[in-house]
C-alpha cells in the first residue's frame, strides 16, 4: 500500500530536533502561550500513541505512531539540550566595572577608525576583588584609534583596561547567532590609551591559512586574492565592500562562502585522483573522511562545510559497502550531528540557508528534470539548470525573509558564473598546493583572468536594480506555506495527479491571496500618533486619510530599514510630507529613501542648511517639494505645524470636525525645553517625550495627556498629568515613567 510519504526515521527526528530548539527559546522568551500550546498538543500525542497502540493494529495507524514517537523524541532530546545550551552560556555571565583584561588575539577587522577584534583564552584581574581568573568565553572588543594597529595581527597578546558588559543571547525576542556561533560572552569598547599588545603564536589551522593567504596576495591583486581566500576558508572580511555587493545583488554571493558547492568541488577532485591511483573503496573511504575533516577545522568547522562533509562521507559509506544511499535521510543525520554540538544553530543563517538549499536540491532536481524531458529539453545543460533552480526555489524564502530583496536575474547568474566558478576553484587548489611545494607564481595569472570575468558578469547582473524583487513582509507563515508547496510538488509526497493539483492549487491561491492582501493599503478615518520602533519617529493622520511622518533625531540606513517594515506593518504605502527638526549629512541616505519610496508630497526641513546637503536633495529626490521652515506655523490641510529648532521637537495643532486639539512631540524635557514651554505658553492636549526629568514636570501642566515611552497606535501608554501627583511617587518618577 503506498503511504503519503515514506518512512525515514532520521528526517522525523530532525524535524522533532527543530521543534525541540525553537520551543527551548520560546521559552527562555517567556512565551507562555507558545508553553501551553506545546504542552497541550504533546499531552494529545503522547495519549493518542498509547491508546492506540492497544487498540489498534492499522498500518496506516502505526505509520503515524512512528513519526510521532521520532518527532517525540527529537523534541525531548534537543529541548533538553538546548535548554542546558542556554544556561550553560549564561552562567556565571555578569557586567564587570573596571577590570584588567589579558588575552589573545583570534581575528582582527581593520576599520578607519577602529580595530574590531576578538579575543580567546582571556583571563581576567578585578582590582575590587583583588583575584585573577579565566573567562569561558570570548570577548569581542572594539578599540577606538586615530591610527589603524597595523602590526595587530592573529596570535598576539593584548592588555587593556575596561569594563566587560555581559553579552544575552535572547533580546527583544530575537537570538543573537553570532554571539552563539562564536562564543562571544562579553562586548568591550576601549581607546587606544588603554591598550597594549605583544607578538605572539599562531596556531596549527591559523598558521595554515596564514601561508595561504601570503601566497594569494603576493601573486594576485588584492581584491582577487581576497576573493580567492574567502572561497577556500570563508572569511569574507578581507573583500571590498562594492564587490561583495556585486556578488550580492546578483545572487552569486554564495560561492564566496566555503559551501557545499566548494565541498563537492573538492570531492570530485579527491576521486579524480583516487581514480588515477586506483585506490580501494575502503582506502578511499578512510582517507576522504581524514580529508574532509582536516578542511573543516581549516574552515573554523563551518555548518555548510560540515553539512556537505558527513553527507559526502555517508555517501562513500553507502557506495562502499553496498548499501542504499538515501540523500535526504544523509541531509536529516548531518543537521541531527550538528545540532548535537550546537542545538541553537538552527537560528544561523548560515545553517538555514545550507540547509534549505540541500533540500530544494534534493526534493525539486528530479521534478525538473522530468518537466524538462517532457519539453524535450534533457541534456547536461537542462541538468546544471534544475540543480541551480532547486536551490534557488529552496533558499527564496529566507533570503527574503532576512534580506528582504533577491535579484530576478540570480538564477541566469548562476547558472553562467557557478559552472564558471567550479572550474576556477579546481585551479585555484591545485595551483595554491604547487606553490606550496614550489613558487610558481606566474600560474596565478589564469586564475586572475577567470576571477576578473566573473567579476565583470557579478557586476552586469547586479547592476539591473530594476530586476531586484524588494518585500520587507515576507514572514514565517510565507515561508511556511511556501515549503509545504515545495514537498507537494517533489517526488516525496505520494499523491495522485488529480489530488496533487488541486492541493498545489488550493496553497498557490492561498499564498497569493495572504501575501498580496498586505500590500492593500489602509485607509485611515481618524486623528492616531502611530510610534514607530525607531525613537522620535512618529506618523500622524486624520480622518482625511493623510499620513505624516514626523522625525527629530539624525537617521542611518538601519533605521530606515526598521521604519520601512514599521510604514508596511501599518500598510502606509504614501505619506503625504515630511517634517523634520533635525537634518545633517548622516540623515541624507533615509530621508532620500523616505521620500522616493513612499512618494512624499513635500519634505519639511529647519532652514540650517549647507550648500551640499541642499544639493544633495535636489539631485536625488525623484518629485519631492522640499520646504524650508523654522519656528512658524504652516498648514497642511486641517494640520498646522510647527518646527521648534531649540528643542528639536514639532508642535501640532490637528483641528477636526469643528474640534481641535495640539500636540507637542520632542526628545527630553530638559531645562531648556521646559524654559521655551514656558516661555512661548504652549498648551494643548497631549504631549510625548522618551524621557521626563522630574524637576520640569510643572512645564507641562498645560498639557492633559503626556504619552510615555513608546506610544502605540491605540495611545494605551499615556498617563494624565492632572493625576501625575496621585498615581507617581516624584522620588521615582523618571523610572516610573520609563517603564511604561
């Protein structure tokens, strides 16, 4: 009888394994309803398995009792390791004041103004407590200097005194993978004044790469040898940020981590020579396993190189000693072997996009291949397209999820540069290992022309912006969907044409209809202050369905990432202007971003501006009205505003229906803002502040409502200022304020 899909134990309990981690962290999360849930359904899991063990002898019965006990026992287990995981990061993990500081040197990122670096086998000395002990972490310290350390290198030994804040693997609700991964416990922020180092010792694998590195960029050009380093050991610091995001936009920024990819090129070359020397099966099975694990620690034990190792190993294993290969049991056993070590891997987007190119690979190639002999189009050609299809279609949901923008064009750029790429590593290994033994650096120059054509393509295919796909709301449920489409339309799940057709079709409209009813825009029929997560950036409207941004502090290309998902979130798809109290140069990048995405009517700015920033906006805002104003009231429509320079704040009057009401919206009530309230005898309704000193609060009794904190769209954080004195201990009253 064929089942819906065949039993494989390892992929259930890699499935459990998933389950048991992202539960750990809801809990950790203090998610008390994701707990109760949890705890319900396997409560109805663990009596279903029981009752109908003993009443029941159904084969389709004891198929599903199977699958619940693996997902049951990858679910305990990683639960429980995850949560030991967790503790035993966190323990013993405080802030420290004032400590001396010895450690060593394990990777270095050279910036114009500052060395980031990360420091292993730290000890450190309190002087308060007058004792000196070792840290089980690392530190990740930044040292603010006018001169670049270039004599700071791997190996050496640093001194310095500072304090040491305590690093949470869990904040705002998202997990710090790369605290995790690396093991960074603490974050430190010196000056140079502080900071001394000696030479010391490079290690057995940062020796080796040391080597390597040398012979890169002592026969290549900079950016071709920093290229080439990042694809044999995956440290891509070393890259110009502009060819990175050549590589990127183009989708092809994969091949400049060590992969999978990188791993079967590798492989294919070990059986080449293996071939040649006619080894054994055995042989060749002892001696790939060394191999591949030497280049995983050579690679810092990478997940994507590890994944791609076992996977290659257990395929040797398989052919070997005759048994059946089963590559998506392979794919299930290595993310199980990882997730052994480090069960909270599975929020690394390293390891997400391994993973979920491996099983589009797996699950979509045949599907491909079968629809491309059905259009008469089979040959090695049609081959290499629906592997770079399945892992395109595989990794197309976390790209977007995460990078919220992919290229339209990355599947005709890797299906051009990968095959390209394959042969230039090829090379690049064997002429790397040549010039180990013998300086031959002359052959380089084939690796240099290859390199500098796969540059020029990365560049053509990146530079076509308007083939880049942008969404900053495609969620958890989208992928979700998105996955269970992906299963129904492989050759793994069990169904007849008609049946499969109607499901793929019933999911198809489904994720259509939820992902473009998002877009729909609101329509607003109210006076609303809408917070965003970024300070001092707010959104008015009114029952005209105006909206207008209000922002009061200088913005960066991260803020205006946050805004973006914020505008979306409330589907504000135009904004009808722009106020600002505050501009510099460090504002241009969002401000232009603002305006030209979401077709701002008029920008409002304060008149203190230079001849290039006014440049700057005339030459890069599409159709934009930029309006100079300071300290006098202008209209829009039924809302007259004001932009107070002195206290870096936008005063409103919003008159509605006969009906009006004033706002005042700034940073801190300070003594000088208190001093202008004062002065110019503001009034009104409301008034919103992050911050309240309690010696002014007297300046705002002409104002009813203060909002506190962070405001949202339903005013729920607000207290009324009449009652201040009853609800508030004064004493107390900045943290009081603070915490709401």
């Amino acid at each position: 009888m064929e089942r819906f899909i065949n039993f494989r134990a390892f992929l259930f309990v890699f499935i459990g394994a998933i389950l048991g981690s992202v539960f750990s962290f809801q809990v950790f999360s203090e998610n008390l309803i994701c707990y109760i849930i949890t705890f319900v359904l396997t409560l109805l899991a663990l009596i279903y398995i029981i009752l109908t063990s003993f009443l029941s002898k159904n084969n389709k019965i004891k198929f599903i009792n199977k699958f619940l006990i693996c997902i049951l026992v990858g679910f305990t287990i990683f639960s429980s390791l995850s949560s030991i995981n967790y503790l035993t990061f966190n323990k013993n993990l405080e802030s420290l004041e004032n400590v001396n500081v010895i450690g060593r040197v394990c990777t270095v990122n050279e910036n114009a103004e500052y060395n980031y670096l990360i420091l292993e086998d730290c000890k450190v000395i309190d002087f308060k407590e007058e004792t000196t002990y070792g840290l089980s972490g690392k530190i990740s310290l930044v040292v603010y200097s006018e001169d670049v350390f270039s004599n700071l290198s791997i190996g050496d030994k640093v001194n310095y005194t500072g304090n040491l804040n305590s690093n949470k693997l869990i904040e705002n609700n998202q997990f710090n993978s790369y605290y995790y991964k690396n093991n960074i416990k603490y974050s430190s922020f010196v000056n140079d004044d502080v900071f001394s180092f000696t030479d010391g010792n490079l290690k057995l694998d940062e020796n080796f790469r040391e080597k390597v590195k040398n012979i890169l960029f002592s026969n290549m050009s900079y950016d071709n040898a920093s290229i080439c380093y990042a694809s044999i050991f995956g440290d891509k610091t070393l890259i110009e940020d502009k060819i990175y995001e050549s590589f990127s936009l183009s989708g092809t920024a994969h091949i400049l981590c060590v992969s999978g990819l990188h791993v079967g090129f590798l492989v294919a070359l070990l059986y080449f020579i293996f071939k040649l020397l006619k080894l054994k099966p055995k042989v060749i099975l002892i001696i790939l396993s060394i191999v591949l694990f030497i280049y995983c620690y050579l690679c810092g034990f990478s997940t994507s190189v590890v994944r791609a190792s076992i996977m290659s190993i257990i395929l040797c294993f398989a052919s070997t000693f005759g048994t059946r290969y089963d590559s998506l049991s392979a794919l299930s056993l290595s993310g199980i072997i990882i997730l052994l070590f480090k069960p909270f891997y599975i929020f690394d987007l390293g390891f997400q996009l391994s993973f979920a190119a491996c099983f589009g690979i797996i699950l979509l190639t045949p599907s491909f291949v079968s629809f491309f002999e059905k259009i008469n189009f089979s040959n090695k050609f049609s081959e290499t397209l629906s592997i770079t299809l399945a892992a395109q279609v595989g990794t197309f949901p976390i790209i977007l999820h995460n990078f919220e923008k992919m290229s339209m064009l990355s599947i005709c750029a890797n299906i051009i540069i990968v095959p390209l790429f394959s042969v230039l590593f090829t090379i690049l290994i064997v002429f790397v290992f040549i010039n180990a033994i013998f300086p031959m650096g002359f052959l380089f120059y084939l690796v240099e022309i290859i390199l500098n054509f796969i540059i020029f393509l990365t560049k053509g295919f990146g530079s076509v912006s308007s083939m880049i796909f942008q969404t900053n709301t495609f969620s958890l449920f989208y992928s979700l969907l998105f996955y269970i489409l992906v299963l129904c339309l492989s050759k793994f799940i069990n169904l007849k044409n008609k049946s499969r057709l109607i499901f793929i079709s019933v999911l198809v409209i489904t994720f259509c209809f939820s992902f473009l009813l998002q877009y729909y825009p609101n329509n607003f029929n109210s006076n609303l202050l809408l917070s965003t997560n970024v300070e001092n950036c707010n959104i008015i409207t009114n029952s005209y369905n105006q909206k207008i941004m209000i922002n009061l502090d200088e913005r960066t290309n991260d803020d205006y990432a946050v805004v973006n998902k914020d505008l979306l979130n409330y589907k504000i798809l135009k904004l009808d202007a722009l106020i600002l109290s505050n501009y510099s140069e460090n504002s241009q990048t969002f401000v232009v971003n603002i305006c030209n995405k979401y077709n701002v009517d008029t920008l409002y700015l304060p008149s203190s501006l230079t001849y290039n920033e006014e440049k700057y906006l005339f030459e890069n805002l599409n159709s934009t009205f930029i309006f100079k104003a300071k300290d006098n009231f202008y209209g829009i429509n039924n809302i007259n505003f004001k932009i107070l320079t002195e206290i870096n704040g936008v005063y409103l009057n919003v008159m509605e229906n006969n009906h009006s009401f004033t706002m005042l919206i700034g940073n801190n009530l300070d003594k000088t803002t208190a001093s202008y309230l004062i002065r110019e005898n503001l009034t009104g309704n409301f008034i919103k502040f992050n911050y309240l000193n309690k010696n002014y609060i007297n300046s705002v009794e002409k104002f009813d409502i203060i909002f506190c904190n962070n405001a949202n769209i339903r005013q729920t954080n607000i207290y009324s200022i009449k009652n201040l004195s009853k609800l508030i201990d004064l004493n107390n009253f900045k943290e009081k304020i603070y915490e709401v």
